[in-house]
C-alpha cells in the first residue's frame, strides 16, 4: 500500500475540488475519514484523491452522489452485471432527455422563425405561448 503522507489539502488540490467537497464526501461515506496522527493531522494516500477524482468522473456521467455509493459497494462485491444495470439505465434516461431536448429545440427554432417573418404590433413569441396555453 502507497504510504499515507498527503493533506487534505493535497488530496483536494490532485483531485481539482476544493477541501470541503472533500470533507463532505467523507461525511456521506464516500471517502474513508483516516485517523489523526501527530499533532493532530490526518494523511490520505494517492487512492483518495483517485477516489474522488471517480466520484467526479461520475457526476460528470450524470450519476447522483447515492449511485455512487451503490457503485462502490457493487465494486467491492465484484458485481460488474449490477454496475452494467445501473449504467443502462443512466444511459436510457438520458436517451429520454436527448428526446425531450431535440422537441424542445425544434420548438424554439419555430418560435425565433415566428419572429423573423414579417408580423404586426405584437410579438409572434408571445402569441404562439399565449395560443398553446389557451
């Protein structure tokens, strides 16, 4: 094992977050809190800050703080089909959303189109919300 000789600070500093995202990864029992040495110190080795850059990499990948959590603990059973069933399922949600952002696109596109055809006093944007509302 690589020896325990990082700060938190460190760890913060490799892992491009600051020391109370740290701190609040440990408090939800993501990272290992490792006991105080010396002068009252704690040290972490280089897997911490591997560990919350994982974290990150994850939250960047859409997966919530919990999943996470539940990836670890399916890590630590070796359970690679769990962890293949959580990621299909990220992965439909966000089919779902790319859906729900491409209508949402087309529909905007037909609202600036709206605007830039010749129309009278008021706004063709308004009108059309104004319309679908009613």
């Amino acid at each position: 094992m690589t020896e325990a000789n990082l700060t938190i600070g460190h760890i913060a500093k490799a892992a491009g977050v600051n020391v109370e995202t740290v701190r609040y990864y440990q408090r939800r029992g993501l990272v290992s809190l490792p006991p105080k040495r010396a002068r009252g110190f704690r040290y972490y080795t280089p897997a911490t800050a591997s560990r919350v850059r994982f974290i990150k990499r994850a939250q960047a990948l859409g997966m919530s703080l919990k999943e996470v959590h539940r990836l670890f603990k399916l890590d630590a059973k070796g359970a690679c089909k769990e962890n293949r069933t959580l990621a299909a399922a990220k992965l439909a949600l966000v089919e779902r959303k790319l859906l729900d952002l491409a209508k949402l696109r087309d529909v905007l596109r037909g609202l600036v189109a709206a605007c830039d055809q010749p129309h009278g006093m008021s706004c063709p944007i308004i009108e059309q919300l104004e319309s679908e509302i009613a």
